[in-house]
C-alpha cells in the first residue's frame, strides 16, 4: 500500500516548505508540479515552450501537459512506497484523473494549508529562492546571513519571475477560481484535514506530523 499525501493550498501558503520537510522526514519524494514545468522550461524542452506561454502569466497549464507530466513522475522507482504532491491537482478535472490513476490500495491524506490573500501577497512578494538548491527565504522572517547569497549551498538568490506583484494576484484569482473547489471535491472524499498556513513552520509540520501517525 503506497503513502500519499496531498497539499493543498493557495501559492505562498507553505506547500514547498512543508512539502520538503514532510519528504525528508518520511523518506517520500516530494512531487512538485511547478518544479517540474520549471525544470521544463529551463531546460527549453517542447513542453517547457508550451507550459511558459500561461507560467508567466499566472495562469493555468493545460490539464494534459501537467497530468502527462505527473503520471510520468510517479512511475519511477522511487514512488514505489508513496509520494508528496505539491501544487497538482490544481483543477476538478486533476483531481478526478488522479483519482483514477491512484485506484484502491493506497492510503491518501489531503491537507490543506489554508490562509489569507493578505498573508500570501506579502508572503510571496519577499520570497527569495536559491536557484541552486531550491532552499526558500523570506526577506523579513527568514532572511539569508548574506544578502542574495543562500545559507545553505551559497548559490544566488532569485525571485520568481511569478512572484512579482501584477502575476501574484492573478495567481490568487486563478486559485479562487478553478483549486478553490477541489477543496469541496476532497472534502466529500475523506482523509481531509484543514491547517493553517499562516502558523509557526514547526507548529504547522508537528500538527501534520500527528494527523500522518
Ligand atoms: P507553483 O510552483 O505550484 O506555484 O506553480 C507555478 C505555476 O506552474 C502555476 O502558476 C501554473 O502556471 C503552473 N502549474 C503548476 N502546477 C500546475 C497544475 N497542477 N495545473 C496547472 N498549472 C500548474
């Protein structure tokens, strides 16, 4: 029986952060649907071209891209025991492909970092990522010892090109519009439990933490 956990969640609300936490401590990969189309687009393959033209604005990458991409993920080795979803699903119709795909036997767990649009503006328009490692900073709460330089593996730090304040509200717009309601969808399917995002990391990994035991 494979482990899987689903976060959900609005972009800033801490699905990366916890996401890397929660897979170092349980040893599961963490999935990342925007890293994957990132790592697509830095690399210039076709589907990268493609998942760019919406990426930038903040919109929505077509379903079939983004399934297409995550069915090919969590076939490999490593998911053989379970795996972490973060950002995907995204829409109904993941939800209810994914869904599909995972069939019985298999132990499911959606958690969803809730918070407010507030918090996530200002969240997301001070956080710095290492471009080497992925080790994320907030300018104010969690800044690196040296300016633009990460603590960790002294790679740069970046600001994503969607974490700019015009693209920032229309990723907000596009999550109250089509992620919103998969919350409802998952809701009716058991296994869901709401926590907030707005907390203390630690508070927020050892309340997931007791609802994984
Ligand atoms: P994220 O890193 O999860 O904030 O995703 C960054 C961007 O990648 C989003 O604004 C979308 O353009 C695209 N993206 C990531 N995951 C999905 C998904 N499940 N469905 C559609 N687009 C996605």
């Amino acid at each position: 029986m494979k482990k899987i956990l689903i976060l959900l969640g609005p972009p800033g609300a801490g699905k990366g952060t916890v996401g890397r936490n929660i897979s170092s401590f349980y040893n599961l990969p963490l999935i990342s649907s925007g890293d994957l189309l990132r790592d697509n687009v830095k690399n210039h393959t076709q589907l990268g071209e493609k998942a760019y033209f919406y990426i930038k604005k903040g919109e929505l990458v077509p379903d079939e891209i983004v399934e297409d991409i995550i069915k090919e993920r969590i076939g490999h080795e490593d998911c053989k025991n379970g795996f972490i979803l973060d950002g995907f699903p995204r829409t109904l119709k993941q939800a209810e492909d994914l869904n599909k795909i995972l069939m019985n036997n298999n132990k499911v767990i959606v958690i969803y970092l809730s918070a407010s649009d507030h918090f996530l503006i200002n969240r997301l328009s001070n956080r710095r990522i290492c471009e080497k490692c992925g080790y994320i900073y907030h300018l104010i709460n969690l800044p690196p010892k040296k300016d633009g330089i990460c603590d960790k593996c002294g790679g740069r730090l970046i600001q994503r090109e969607d974490d700019k304040s015009e693209v920032v509200k229309n990723r907000l717009d596009v999550y109250h519009s089509y992620t919103g309601p998969i919350i409802d969808y998952y809701k009716k399917n058991g296994n869901f439990y709401e926590i907030s995002g707005e907390g203390e990391l630690e508070d927020t990994l050892s309340e997931i933490k007791r609802i994984l035991k």
